[in-house]
C-alpha cells in the first residue's frame, strides 16, 4: 500500500470532470449495502448519462461476492437480477422518451440502451496489492480482472523522485545548522538508505525465505521519524549538556564565593567588636540616665497628685460659692428688670402722691436706708415730741435725673451691717411684700422687689464672701503649684528627650550590631555549606567536565545518529540481527563519507534509549540482550502499529507487565466483543495487545 494507486485514479477523474464514487465500508456493511452502492451508481451512469469513476480498493473486499458482481459489470455492463421489476419500471419510464426519439421501443431496447450508456458511464478502478495469494486467486476466479481491464503496474519510486520529496521536506526543517550543504547530504543519505534496504530485502528473500516490503510510505516516515527525533533528542541532549555545565559553573562560582567570604568574614568581626563595645558603653549612659529620670518621674507624679487635689478641692469651693448664689441672683436679676421696667413718668407719679399708703411709705424708707439718705424729723401723731420721716426725703431724692440709674448700680456689695440691721424689721412685715405695695403705687413694686433683693444678697454674700476669699487663695496656690509643677515637667520632658535619643541611638546600634551577627552568621554557614558543597563534589568535577565533554561531542554527532536511528526504527524492524548490522554499517559509511559528523560506533540504544526505562523494561520482562533492547526502541519510536513475531512469548509478557498500569486489555480476532473493546480503548484512551494475528486482518 502507499504507492498513490487510489490519489492517481482520482486525480485522472478529475482531470476528465467524472465524479469519483467509493464505498464506505462499515461493521454492519453487506451484499445489500453493496448492490445498493452498485445501483445508484449504474442509475448516475446510465439514467443521469453521467460519467462515473468507481475507485475499489481490495481492504474494502469484505465479501468475495462483491468481486463477482464486478466481473459481471466488466463482462456484461450488467449485474443479473439487480434491479428488481418496479425499480426496472422506473427506468424504462425515465428512458422511454430519449428511446423513442431513437426508434427504440421495446421493453428490452429501452433496458439495453440503459445498460449501454453504463458501458459508455461507468469506470471501474480496481486498486489491488500483489503482496500474497490474493490477487493470483482472485485474477484465476474472474478473468475480466484481466480481458477487460488495462492494468498497470506502480514499481517504486526512482532515486530521482526520492531525492526530491526529502529535499522539499528537509528543507521545511528548522534547526541549527541546517544549510543547504547538509541538506543535500542528508537528502542523500536517505535515497541512500532506500535502496540499500531494497537490496537488503532481495537478498533477505534469497537467503532466508523471508519477505518484507519496501514502500513509499516507509521513505515519507523515514523523513518524518528524523524529524521528530531531532526535534526531540536536541532539546533533551542540549538540555542535560546545560545542567552539567551549569553545574560545573555552580563548583566554580562557589568556590570564588568562598575566597570572597573569607574575605568579608575577616572584615566583619573587627566591626562586630566596636559595635558590641559602643553598646555597652551606651548602656551604661541610659542607666545612669534613667535613674534620673525615675527620680525626677516619682517627684513630678506626687506633685501632680497634690495638684489634682488642690484643683479639686478649688473646684468644689468655687461650685458651692456658685450655687449659694444662685439663690439671690435670680432675685436681683428680677429686681434689676423690674427697675428697667419703670420709667420717669412712674417715678414722678410716685412722687407726685400726697398722702401715699403706708406699703409704699415703707419702701421708701427702706430705698432711704439703703442709699444712706437721713430721715426728716415731723411732729409725733399724738402730739408728743418729733418722729422720723422719709417721706420728704424719698421726694427729693426721687427728684434726682439718675434716681433709677443710681438704683441700678448700686454697690450691692458695699451694704453695712447697720444698714442690713435697719431694714431687718422691713423685711419682716407683712405689708412689705411687692405684691401688697404693688397695689398702691407699680413704681413702689419694683422699688420694694430691688430692697428685698439687695438683702437677700446682702445676707448671702456674707456666707459666700468668705469661701471666695478662700477660693481665691486656693485658686493662687493651685496656680503656684502648676507653675513649680510646669517647670519641673519640661525639666522632665528634657531628660525624657535625652533618654530617648540615647535609646534610639542604642537600638540603632544593637540593631547594626545584630545586623552584623547577622552577616557574621550568615557568612560563616555559607561558608560552611560552601566547603562542604566543595569537598563533597570534588570528585565529581572531572566526572561533570568529561560528561559535558561528551555531550558536546553527542551534539555534534547527533544529525548523523539520528538520520541512521529513523532509518533504523522504520526500515529494520523486521531484519534479522546480521541484516541490521550490515545495513546500519553501511549507512554509517555513506554518512562519514559525506562529512557529516556521527558516532564511530553506532548503536540505537546510546542514541534513543534511556538508560532508566532500559532498566525497567527489564524489570518488566524484556530480555537483557542488544536486540531485544533495540526491537524494544524501535517499537516506542515508530509512528507504525508494531506486529510483533514471538514463537516464545516474550514480547507478549513484556508487554502485559509495562502497560498493565495503563489498563492494558488482550483481545484475540475469534473473540465476540473484539470490536467492542478495541472501540472502548480506542475512546478511553487504553493500550490493546492483539494477540494471534493470523496472515489477514
């Protein structure tokens, strides 16, 4: 398969504008899909009169049948008994108008022209294999495979052909040092890979009885397993080259480091010692200082308590001074109002009374009294001697311009105890009451409430008089007291100022001096780590250096190992040992002699192995030797389903112990859910082991 048998017939129909037709075979697909398949294209050719390539390849040959209606359709133009008599009907109805205008009228004309105009319509392509018995079989069991078929024979590519496709596909490569010179060499190497297998392969035959086939297909994934191994192995092999160098560079840093530690270590400790000295002496400053301070602390703490005390005690002094005279206040302040409330013209009505009642009569004689106004001297009403008057008196003081002025700012404060004596009996009576005056004169009401109120106050302000002098010598002894307390807090400020910068000056070097404990520490375990890291890779310096040497040549080498590992891996697999070897030896010279660079002495395991899935795959089962190792490689790097031949088992075991953790399932072709599992593994994604295979699928 592979030789383009099924592209060129369709690319030829193509060319001639006839529609290609295939069949699509299916698990369900039988001889009644088939002669369905057959109908609508003899319908498409001989109704339609359209033309018709039928493409058949001998893998959609699901019953031998199918080629028996073909040689009847080469031989005839016809199968027998295809159509049945409505469907032939129908085809005689269609066709009956395009026959009659060509005189044909009859039943059978009108169907033989149907099966002409198929002749004419219809093209069969049969695309065969030579590979077996089959196509002999078959050629015996239907000759117009062979009388009525041109056949032609597709022999493979010329060297010509193969060094074209490689060319155009190496040069889609995108690697370093991919240039045109290589290009061509390695578009050599392969040609040259081709035909030395197909020569391997006769004498594989000759000497050993033994066929294997050597296709298209396998050149175009010759070039395809080189490209995906170079893309693969460059990056694996220039990545493990990295770390051995990286690592090499790590040893030779480190050990620079060390030197350069040393170095700071020896630079740190004598800075590590003043900073330690300077704390010290630091310490002992801010004690001595914070004694002090307490000192000074403890005397400004109990000042202040006296102080809170004294202001307290003020405090209460002043609020009961406040609220004993909060009882004549509102009295005087009634009074006052009632004064503002009088005007010249009650006054002079006052005054103007001749014989006033004796309410206001005894006002003004308490305004007299107040005012130190002297009483005038009438004769007694029982006509013995003198009494006092104040009524004359009270007229002319009333008659003074700023009577209510004088009223209204009066010293309240300056009132005599005599004073205060006289106008007790005033008080007293009751007459002398603002209400009961009030009825006699208005003016007299607000003069009796202004007397009343000056004695309330009077008496008052005797109380409080007093604890305001007391509070006034509280209230000077506080301000004292919070002066010294003031002058000693700001001296205290001072020395907390001072305390404080000393401590921050002393963080500030307990902090450098950690921070170079620090240093010291951290610079004593790296060069620790350091010398040990040193010591312990000593050794392993000269093993890391001739590895990354070896990498470096493997990088090199790696173009022409892996052109030999693809050929390998798609031509080789079913070559015996001897076979591989001559082959692989041969390439290796064609490659050497062409200048690309490869390893002196190939081997598929040291270019594709992995040294630990090697070792696992032991473990697994396979067999220890260079064969079985590389049949193993060949099978986890070829793109191509592996049909292992294994008389003694091993392959199967191998297999079954490295997948059995994927979920591996065994099938065999004769069991009845075949299809079912391989239809699950192939949605779950699982591995299968198909196990005796026979010569067909």
């Amino acid at each position: 398969g592979g030789s383009g048998r099924q592209s060129l017939a369709k690319l030829a129909a193509a060319m001639h504008g006839y529609h290609t037709y295939q069949i699509e075979i299916t698990k369900s697909y039988g001889n009644e899909e088939w002669r369905d398949d057959v109908k609508k294209m003899m319908l498409r050719a001989g109704k339609a009169d359209e033309s018709v390539a039928f493409v058949f390849s001998d893998t959609q040959l699901k019953l031998e049948s199918f080629l028996e209606d073909i040689n009847n359709l080469l031989n005839n133009g016809e199968i027998p008994n295809l159509f049945p008599v409505d469907e032939t009907e129908i085809i005689l109805g269609d066709l009956r108008p395009q026959c009659k205008e060509l005189g044909l009228t009859s039943a059978t004309a009108i169907f033989g022209y149907f099966v002409e105009r198929v002749k004419c319509n219809l093209h069969i392509v049969l695309c065969m294999s030579p590979v077996g018995d089959g196509l002999r079989t078959r050629l015996r069991q239907f000759p117009s495979l062979i009388n009525c078929c041109t056949i032609d024979w597709f022999h493979e590519w010329p060297p010509d052909a193969l060094d074209a496709v490689a060319g155009t596909f190496l040069g889609q490569m995108s690697m370093p040092g991919m240039d045109e010179d290589l290009i061509v060499n390695l578009t050599r190497v392969c040609v040259h890979i081709q035909q030395t297998v197909i020569d391997a392969t006769a004498r594989y035959k000759a000497e050993m009885r033994r066929v294997t086939y050597v296709t298209p297909p396998l050149y175009l994934r010759l070039l395809g397993t080189f490209k995906a191994v170079m893309d693969v192995r460059r990056g694996e092999v220039s990545a493990v080259k990295k770390r051995y160098d990286v690592g090499l560079e790590k040893l030779l840093s480190t050990a620079e480091q060390v030197q350069t530690m040393q170095v700071e270590l020896e630079a740190l400790q004598p800075q590590l010692v003043v900073k330690g000295n300077e704390a010290n002496e630091m310490m002992i400053v801010i004690q001595r200082d914070q004694a002090q301070a307490d000192k000074t602390k403890a005397v400004v703490s109990r000042e202040e308590a006296e102080c809170k005390v004294q202001a307290t005690e003020a405090g209460e002094l002043k609020a009961s001074c406040e609220a004993e005279l909060a009882e004549a206040i509102p009295a005087l302040n009634n009074a006052l109002k009632a004064l503002k409330g009088l005007s010249k013209g009650d006054i002079v009505e006052l005054k103007a009374m001749k014989s006033p009642p004796n309410g206001v009569k005894l006002t003004m004689e308490t305004v007299c009294i107040l005012k130190g106004v002297k009483a005038g001297k009438v004769p007694a009403p029982d006509g013995r001697g003198k009494v006092d008057d104040y009524w004359e008196p009270s007229k002319k003081m009333m008659g003074d311009l700023n009577f209510l002025g004088s009223l209204y700012d009066f010293d309240k404060d300056g009132i005599t105890d005599e004073t205060v004596a006289k106008l007790g009996p005033y008080i007293e009576m009751p007459e002398f009451q603002p209400e009961t005056v009030g009825k006699g004169s208005v003016a007299a009401k607000g003069l009796c409430s202004w007397v009343r109120a000056m004695f309330i106050y009077n008496k008052v302000a005797k109380v409080v008089e007093p604890k305001r002098i007391a509070l006034a010598g509280a209230e000077a002894s506080l301000a004292s007291a919070e002066s010294n307390l003031a002058e000693k807090m700001a001296a205290l400020d001072v020395i907390v100022k001072q305390l404080q910068s000393l401590t921050d000056q002393f963080d500030t070097t307990i902090a450098e001096k950690n921070r170079l404990k620090a240093l010291v520490d951290d610079c004593e375990k790296k060069l620790d780590r350091a010398t040990r890291l040193i010591n312990g890779l000593g050794g392993e310096k000269m093993r890391w250096t001739q590895r990354s040497v070896q990498l470096a040549d493997d990088l090199e080498n790696l173009t022409g190992d892996l052109i030999l590992s693809a050929g390998v891996c798609t031509y080789l697999g079913p070559f015996m040992a001897a076979y591989r070897s001559s082959c692989i030896a041969s390439w290796s010279e064609f490659v050497r002699s062409l200048g690309i660079k490869c390893s002196a002495t190939f081997q598929l395991r040291a270019t594709l192995g992995n040294e630990v899935t090697i070792r696992q795959w032991g473990l697994a089962g396979l067999p220890s030797d260079s064969f079985s190792v590389d049949n193993a490689i060949i099978l986890k790097t070829s793109e191509q389903w592996p049909l292992m031949i294994d008389p003694q088992g091993q392959a199967s075991k191998w297999v079954r112990n490295s997948e059995a953790e994927k979920q591996l399932r065994v099938v065999k072709l004769t069991e009845s859910d075949f299809m079912r599992t391989l239809e699950n593994a192939v949605n779950f994604g699982t591995p299968v082991l198909c196990e005796n295979v026979v010569e067909f699928l």
